[in-house]
C-alpha cells in the first residue's frame, strides 16, 4: 500500500506456507493448527485479518487459494468450498469484510503431475481451472476469480456472462501481449 500498490494478494495456495498449513497432505499437526479443516484455516484467517489490520477497510485484499490440491492426501473440490466458505463467513463476522476476492486456482507444486494444472501450458485444455472457481463460486457472495491458460476473448465472455466467475485473472498472457486487454476491450481481438 506504502508502494502505490492498489491491492495485495495473500497467496493461500499451491504448497506454499498458507496453503500447506491448510491441506492434509502437509500438515500433520496435532495441535490447534492441525486436524480440523477449522483448525488448518486459523493460521490462513489470523493472517488475512492481520493484512486487513494494516492496510484498512477501504483496500482491496484478494486470496488465492487452490480449489484442489490433486494429490493424494489432500483435499479435493468439496473442502475447497469449505474453505472458500470459511472465508466469507470470516468476512461477514465483520463490518467492512476480510477479502475482496476470492483467487481460484489449483494443484500443489510439490506433485509433479499436478504441475501443468497449476502452471497450465498452451498444451494443456484452456480454462482448465475454470470449474473449481464455478464451483466454489456457487457457495459464496465473495467475487470469484478464475484463472488458467485463458486467453481467448470469447472464453472470457463466456465465463463472466454464464456466471461461472466474476473476474478473469490474466498473467502470461499480457507479458505475451501487453495491449491484450486494449485490444479486448476496443473490440480489435483479431490481433492478439
């Protein structure tokens, strides 16, 4: 915020620290921070809260979260939604809200067969993690964004207008094309 920055993502996914305290698969605690779903989201809830804390009502905080891991010992879709739920319950115990959005994406970086999900490439089918965030989208008021290997114009319509998500979430596309959402927007898709 300091920075100029217009918002902050808390990256709650993929493996990494949010996420494996999240998953199954990683945490093996005994402890309050291990076991229950309730108990692996506390440590992901204590940080958004203290994001929230510091930044301010009035700034918009994005989660990133894995709608399912695709490992064995992990968690699939259904607790996907449960955490996805846990968050918006969280946002509405309070006045101005923990999360602006809720960032779907999927896979863990630790499985190597999971990777291309998570990372999707040109040869993987588009929109492949377009599902997760419609399903989790179908439990929560929290906006939902979806992401993975979009980046045909139509696709995006498509997923806004059938409500599958309320955002697309963009990355490798616009460093291949840097005026792709120009060029979307001004109705000149013809030449991404």
């Amino acid at each position: 915020k300091e920075a100029g920055f217009d918002m902050v993502l808390i990256h709650g996914g993929h493996g990494w620290l949010l996420g494996q305290f999240a998953s199954p698969y990683f945490n093996k605690r005994t402890d309050r921070w291990g076991g229950s779903l309730e108990n692996r989201m506390r440590f992901s809830l204590l940080v958004v809260e203290k994001v929230r804390e510091a930044v301010g009502p009035d700034f918009p905080i994005e989660f990133r979260m894995s709608g399912a891991e695709f490992t064995k010992g992990g968690y699939g879709i259904e607790e996907g939604i449960e955490m996805a739920k846990a968050i918006a319950v969280e946002m509405a115990k309070m006045i101005d809200g923990k999360v602006d959005i809720i960032h779907v994406s999927a896979g863990i970086h630790e499985n190597n067969d999971v990777f291309v999900i998570t990372h999707p490439s040109m040869f993987i089918e588009h929109g492949c993690n377009v599902q997760y965030a419609a399903e989790i989208k179908k439990h929560v008021k929290t906006p939902v964004a979806a992401l993975g290997g979009i980046n045909d114009v139509d696709m995006m319509e498509e997923i806004i207008a059938t409500g599958k998500a309320d955002i697309i979430e963009i990355a490798r596309q616009s460093i291949c094309d840097p005026y792709f959402p120009e060029k979307a927007f001004s109705g000149n898709k013809d030449n991404i």
